[in-house]
C-alpha cells in the first residue's frame, strides 16, 4: 500500500470499523487523523471517500465535520446529492449557499459575494425559462462563479467541502465536481490558480451507481494528486473489536440472559444476508406501515404523514400512528421541516429492499400518488421532481408538458446533461407537434455537451417522424453534426441528401449546406473544393441582399481559414478583416471578437509580434464584453504562444492559465491537452523540469483520451527532452524518435522540429559525429521548408558544433542571433549571445566576449524578473544560467565550476 508525504492511502483500505451505530466503537480513528493532517497541508487536495453500502463512509465523514468544525480557521460546508428527479448542481447549490452565509457573518459579502451573485443565480434560486442567454453560457458562468466564491473564502479560511452521495449525482454535477477538482484543489505540479488550503471531499458508493457516474467516477479517479480512500468491510480483528463493544455485548445479553445456548441459537436462526430480515420484518407490518414504507422508499426523501397520506391513499391519523411506530422500533427517523414533523429511512439498506420489492404495478401507483401529492405543494421541488413522477406513473402522458417546462429549467440554469434526461424519459409518450419539439431541442441541447454524436441519435428520430418532402432541414442538421464529430465523408453523404431535400428558393437554408461542405472538405485538406463551396454559398447569399449577415459572415471566416490553411496569411487577414467589418456593422459582437483572433493568429504567421498582440487583446476585449468564452479561451491561448515565443514567460503562465480554466469549463480536451503541453514547454524553458513533467504528462493523458494525435506525438518529444535534461540521454533518445516515428505516421515526412532536439541531445552527449550527421539532414530538409525558427536554431546548433570541434564558430552563432533578433525570441538570443562569448573568448577577443555576455546576463535578468518568485529561483538555477556561468569563467580564464 503506497501513501502520499501526508499519509493518505492510495490503494484499498480494509476497514475495522461499523458506522451504523450512532454509538458504536470508533474503529476508523487512523483513517480519520489522516484526513485531518491532509486538512493542515500546505497545499489543498481532492479526497474520494469510496465503498459499498454500509463500509463506513458516511460515518467517517461525519466524523471530519465534527473535528474541523471544531477548528476556528476551517470553513466546513456540505452539499447532498438528492434522489432522482431533483434538481441539477443540488449539492453545490448547497454549499454555495453556506459559503455565502459565512461571508455575510464575516462581512465579506461585498467583496466575495457581489461580484459572483449573477453567475449563480439563476441555479441558486431555480429560476425558470424567462432568463435570456444560451444553456451553455449559463452552466459556464455558474462553474465559474462557484470557483470564485470558494477561492475568495480560500483567502480567509481553510476550506472543508464536503459532497454527500455523489453516486446519485448526474452529468452536470459531476462536471462541476470534476472542474473543481482541476481548478481549485488539483496537483501542486499542475499549480491550480488561485490554490486553495483544505479538502474537496467526494463521497460516494461504487457497488451501484449509475452507469454515468461510474463512468464520471473512474475518470476522475485518474487525476494526478486526487486521494482514493477505499473503504472495505470488516476484517477479523476489526470484527473481533466490534463484538466486544460495550453495545454489542449489552444487546447479547438481552436477548439471550446471558445463556450460552441462548446466545447460539440466536445465531442459529440468522439468515444467509441481513436483507432477508428486514424483508422478513416488511411482510409481517400492516398494511398501512407497509404502505408508508414503500411511499418512502419509492421517492427515497423525507415526507410528512400529511404528503404520505395522499400518496398511499390511508387516512391521516393511520398513516401518523404508523410512522410513529416504525420510529419507535428504528425503522424511519423524524425530523422538522418547516414546522412539521418529516420521516425518512433509518438505514438506506432497507429502503433499497423496500424499494426493490415493488411491483410494477405498485411503482406507478405510488408514482402516481406523489405526483398529485405534489401538484400544487408550496415545496414540491420543482417542475422537475413533479414530471419525474408524473412520467413513471399510470398516466405518464401527462407529464410530457411538464418535462417540457422541467427540461427548460434545468437547460437556462445550465444542466444541460439532466435538461437532455428529462426530455429522453418523455420522448416515449409524446406525439406529433409535441415529439418533433421534444427531438429538436434534444438535438439543439446533445452538442453542448461535448458529445455532437449523441445529437446524431436525435436527428435520425427527428428524419423518421418528418414526412419524406420535408427532410432537408433535418439532413443539414445531421451533416453538420457530422462535420463537429470529424465524420467528414458522411457529412457529404448527408449533404447531398440536403441539397435535395431543400428547396430551391431557400436560398438561406442552401447557403448554409454550402457552407458545411466547405467544412467537410477543408478537414478533408481539399481546400480548392472547401474555396469553392464557399463562394458558391456566397453567390447564393447576393441574391438576397445584405440581409444573412450571420450566413455571410460564416462564409467569408471559412475562406479566411482557407487561405491561412493554403500559406495564403495576407489573404486570410483580408477575409478576417472583411468578416469584421460585417460584424461590427451588424452589432455582432461574437462575431466581431471570432474575427479579430483569428487576424491575431494570421500576424502571428507572419512574424508581425506588435500587430499580432494587438488584434488579439482586442478580440479577448470583445469577448469579454459580449461573453463568448470560447474565443475568449482561444484568444487567451493565443496570446500565449506569441508572448511565449517572445520569452515573456510571466506573461504566457497568466495567459495558459486563463484559458486552462476555460477550456475545462467548455470540456474542450483537445484544446486543453494542448495548453497543458505548451504549460509543459514553458516550465521545461524555465528549468522547472518537475513542472514540465507533470504539464507533459497530463497533457499526453488527456491527448490519448481525445485522440488527438499531434498532441501525443510533440507531447512524446517533450518527454524525450525532458529525460536527457534530467541526465537520461538514452531514454530521451529513445522517447524522441518514438516521436518523430509518430510524427510520420501523421504523414510528417520530416519532422524537423524533433530532428532538431535530436541534434541538441547528442551535441549535450558529446557525441559531436552524430550530431554532425543529423544537422546535415536538417539543412538539407530546411531548404525545401520555410521555417526561419528553425532555420536559426540550425545556426545555433551549428554554432555549438562547430565549438565542440574547436572550429571557428562566430559566424553561425552572429547569424543564429540575428535572426532571432528579427523573430523576437529572446531566451535564443541570449543562447546566442552566451556562444559568442565562448567563441570570441577562443578567438582571443575578450573586450567583444564581455559585451555579448553582458547582453545575455540583461536578458536572463529581464526574463526572471517577469517570472513568479518561486520560478524565478529556479530560472536562474537552470542550464542555461550555469551556460552563462561557464562562459564567465571562460571569459576570466577560469575552469568552470563541475
């Protein structure tokens, strides 16, 4: 069993405790002081407490909050995952709720409270389908919002939170779960911003959850720096201990006076499992107890004898004098709740064996009797939990309005994955006008979920339900859903059935089927056919004047894409610059900020640093102002790669960073996987090798999940330099040309980029032959390529070659700094300059040596200055520093220090 610095188990933890008794033995003390001791931590962590039913968790936790909330410096707050048909994000609502409380008793509301208030709203007090906004944008901003609000109490309290019962929880929750895991508490090397002190604590049961929250589970469970804490039954020692407990041994004695017969017959008559006793203890009740049990059991929430009279049909004083009883004997406890008394399950192993014993019959019977005992209730919990049970019950047709309505809520409040739920359990009993709207809003809502192919389902049901004439637009549908999932040959099939479909006079509707073929056929790398379907959809468009400005703005971006695709920069930022102009005209502002990244990027192709830099914080400024995160996100990463390219690396981590957290909260793993990589490049540049490996490695994690082959195969080189910097040349040889095999099968003849590392790798080896042998292939590769990055670095390698042969080496050093002068590449620069130093030394010219060294000790100076303190430390501790070091000593006719 392996444990972390701070004694957290990471394998199976065999348990030698029993939580079911209030005032049972407290067996699980060294489980408990571990979570403890991760509380205090330097650093907050992600713990899953996990386990079947009745190992011990809720006990355990229940323990935790009673000894942190015994600290005066740890806010403790706890969300509970409810029963089926509840509300989306249930259990964060509740903690945003508590977090809020807090900060007004700590008179914080102003500053933590205010600023995040309208994110959470609309999911904080349910409100419904009158907010104005996409699904999506709402479901981001609340993910956002909460984030927020737990980092801005990070700064004031240790931070204990607590979610109860996450095997019930859908989709959406465990998203959020999931992000906040990354963003706020995840692994040190992957430094989440801002990092927050304590514990996110996920409990949850794995013998039986549903099939998404396993899978959601599972995943999470791969983390890097999230906690596992498995809990497992009883061992015998753990049993021996909890035999002897003062209330086990007292109950003995009870029932068998203290007679060792007794005792074995007592024994004797046990059952082969303790749920034959309760069902044994079920079938004895009355009818009215029995009732009540399976009203419960069925909606698994605390109901009062008034709600539960009008679901099982028993008069109120039985049903009351029923539920009374079964609380004497331990079966239901009591609570109030709103000033009247509420009953539940004592132990949820019984209310699954009530649940389980049901007939169908009886299931929609009691469905039935809940949906009119809650049909006008003040606290029915919704149109959602209202539908849930309308749906399952004798009359499921009358719940398809209502999850219609519940649907919608659940959608503007961004629970997109339970908004898609609920219309799924209604799509069975609705019919005409009611299921093709139920199907295009199932279609409209499955793509903002990430998964374009769970649309495609709906757009085949949406074809099927359509009257043959009338099928074009449902077509279009599928082949643009098509192209989002890179089924590109298919989309063209679906195409060619909508062109057909769609009249001819819709010249709107067959502008939009040229603009998708052009989509196909651009993924296709066919640009001339991808060119050509965006005009002809252009054409289409100029017989209606200037009126499709969204349709024409689409087209003109798409041949911008063209061009850039085609080498054509100068053309793509004319298309760009024209789109703009439409949006800007029109007042569309996600349109105005799509079109000034991508003219930031066509800069960047050329080498225009300022132009680039300011296109791109204008898009980002627009984006803002309007909301559209996506190009927000990828205006964010763009401007880090030009400031990275740049050596502005305190910059790059602020702008990597942003759209990290943006990209997760759009799920977008391919483009994660990507900022992850270039994290890893930037910490690798900064000799922060620990950091470059943990980047490297989740960026290579997320590739391999999404598929995304590029990212593996350049994610696989960064490996391989990381291993020879850390002195393992063989093994980063190995993970190169692993790389560069990779990178060939994509169809990269050449990939000089990996070549080039390669160069470096044997130069550092001493291998001056081999390193000889290869830079001749990259110059003779880089005269049919254009890619003056790499020719310069050819020129720097050549440089040090051409030292370690003790050849003259000012010239390819003057050439290599020259041009990355030109390119804006300072951290090259100073590499540059650090090897003019060393040649002009051994060139007897040392007056000359003390200016390129003085100007490669200005640059690494300028670069730690921008860093963050704890980077700057290791900056000027990296390889390149002790470079500057031994050209110093070089320079004063030292040795340099081994």
């Amino acid at each position: 069993m392996r444990r972390d610095p701070y004694g957290m188990v990471d394998a199976g933890n065999r348990a030698t405790d029993f939580d079911h008794f209030d005032d049972g033995p407290d067996l699980r003390h060294e489980d408990l002081d571990r979570l403890l001791i991760a509380l205090e931590a330097p650093h907050g962590r992600p713990v899953v407490i996990h386990g079947r039913r009745g190992v011990g968790k809720q006990r355990l936790a229940r323990d935790l909050v009673r000894r942190a909330g015994e600290k005066a410096h740890v806010v403790v707050l706890e969300g509970h995952t409810p029963e089926a048909g509840g509300r989306s994000f249930h259990p964060f609502a509740e903690v945003a709720h508590q977090a809020m409380a807090w900060a007004g008793q700590a008179g914080l509301t102003d500053q933590l409270v205010d600023p995040v208030y309208e994110a959470l709203f609309p999911v904080l007090d349910h409100v419904h389908a009158e907010i104005e906004g996409p699904s999506l944008d709402q479901k981001l901003r609340f993910f956002d919002g909460l984030r927020r609000l737990l980092a801005g109490l990070g700064a004031h309290a240790r931070l204990l939170v607590l979610i109860h019962d996450l095997e019930r929880a859908d989709s959406d929750t465990l998203e959020l779960a999931t992000y906040l895991v990354d963003e706020l508490f995840g692994e040190p090397d992957l430094d989440p911003e801002p990092a927050v002190k304590g514990l996110l604590v996920l409990v949850a049961r794995d013998d039986a959850p549903h099939p998404a929250a396993r899978d959601h589970l599972n995943e999470l469970m791969e983390r890097p720096g999230l906690h596992r804490l498995h809990l497992e039954g009883l061992d015998l020692e753990g049993l021996r201990r909890y035999v002897q407990s003062p209330h086990v041994l007292e109950k003995l004695l009870a029932a068998s006076a203290g007679l060792p017969q007794e005792v074995d017959a007592l024994i004797e008559a046990l059952p082969d499992n303790v749920e034959e006793l309760f069902e044994r203890k079920l079938s004895g009740m009355d009818a009215v107890s029995r009732d009540a049990l399976r009203g419960l059991a069925l909606s698994g929430r605390p109901a009062s004898p008034r709600t539960l009279c009008t679901v099982i049909q028993h008069p109120l004083k039985d049903v009351a004098r029923a539920l009374n009883a079964l609380r004497d004997d331990r079966v239901v406890d009591r609570k109030i709740h709103n000033g009247e008394f509420q009953f539940l399950f004592h132990r949820r192993r019984d209310l699954e064996v009530t649940e389980r014993g049901l007939s169908a019959e009886d299931r929609a019977r009691y469905h039935g009797g809940w949906a009119q005992a809650l049909t006008g209730a003040p606290d029915s919990g919704g149109p959602a939990l209202l539908a849930y049970h309308q749906l399952r019950s004798q009359e499921p047709q009358r719940g398809v309005s209502l999850a219609i309505q519940a649907a919608e809520t659940y959608a503007v409040s961004g629970a997109l994955n339970a908004a898609i739920e609920m219309l799924e359990s209604a799509r069975p009993y609705a019919q005409g006008e009611l299921l093709l709207a139920i199907l295009e809003r199932l279609a409209e809502l499955a793509p903002l979920t990430g998964n374009p192919r769970r649309a495609l389902r709906f757009v085949e049901a949406m074809k099927a339900a359509l009257p043959m004439g009338q099928r074009g637009v449902a077509h279009l549908k599928e082949a643009e859903l098509r192209n989002a999932a890179g089924e590109y040959d298919l989309a063209l099939v679906a195409l060619d059935a909508a062109r057909a479909g769609i009249s001819a006079d819709d010249a709107r509707a067959q502008a939009r089927v040229e603009a998708a073929v052009s989509e196909a056929h651009y993924h296709r790398a066919e640009l001339g056919e991808a060119a050509h379907a965006a005009r002809e959809g252009l054409e289409l468009l100029s017989a209606l004047g200037e009126g499709p400005v969204r349709e024409r703005i689409e087209l003109m971006n798409q041949l911008g894409k063209i061009a850039l695709a085609d080498d054509d920069t100068q053309h793509a930022i004319d298309f760009f610059q024209e789109t703009l102009g439409l949006a800007e005209k029109s007042g569309l502002g996600h349109e105005q900020a799509r079109a000034l990244v991508n003219m930031g990027m066509a800069h960047m192709r050329l080498g225009e640093t300022s132009r680039a830099e300011q296109r791109l914080l204008a898009g980002i400024e627009k984006a803002q102002e309007v909301n559209d995160l996506t190009r927000l996100a990828f205006g964010y990463m763009n401007l880090g790669v030009l400031v990275h390219q740049c050596g502005e690396l305190g910059r790059a981590i602020e702008c990597y960073r942003e759209c990290r957290s943006l990209f997760r909260r759009l799920g977008n793993r391919t483009q994660l996987a990507r900022v992850l990589h270039n994290l890893g490049n930037l910490y690798l540049m900064a000799g922060d090798l620990e950091r470059a490996r943990a980047h490297n490695d989740e960026a290579l994690r997320l590739a391999r999940q999404s598929g995304v082959e590029r990212v593996v195969a350049i994610s696989t080189v960064v490996d391989g330099i990381i291993l020879a910097a850390q002195g393992d040349s063989a093994s980063g040889e190995q993970r190169l040309r692993e790389g560069m095999r990779l990178l060939r099968r994509m169809g990269q003849a050449r990939p000089l980029e990996a070549m080039v590392e390669l160069v470096e790798l044997k130069l550092h080896a001493g291998d001056s032959a081999a390193a000889a042998e290869l830079l001749q292939e990259v110059e003779a590769e880089l005269e049919a390529v254009s890619s003056p990055i790499l020719r310069a670095r050819a020129h720097l390698l050549a440089g040090d070659l051409a030292l370690a042969e003790g050849r003259d080496a000012e010239a390819p050093f003057t050439q290599a700094r020259d041009a990355f002068e030109h390119l804006g590449r300072r951290l090259f620069v100073r590499d540059a300059e650090v090897g003019l130093t060393r040649a002009l030394v051994r060139a007897g010219r040392r007056e000359a040596a003390r200016m390129h060294l003085d100007a490669a000790r200005e640059i690494q100076q300028q670069v730690a200055a921008e860093l963050p303190e704890h980077l700057a430390l290791v900056f000027l501790d990296a390889a390149p520093q002790v470079a500057l070091r031994d050209a110093l000593a070089e320079l004063e006719g030292r040795a340099p220090a081994p």
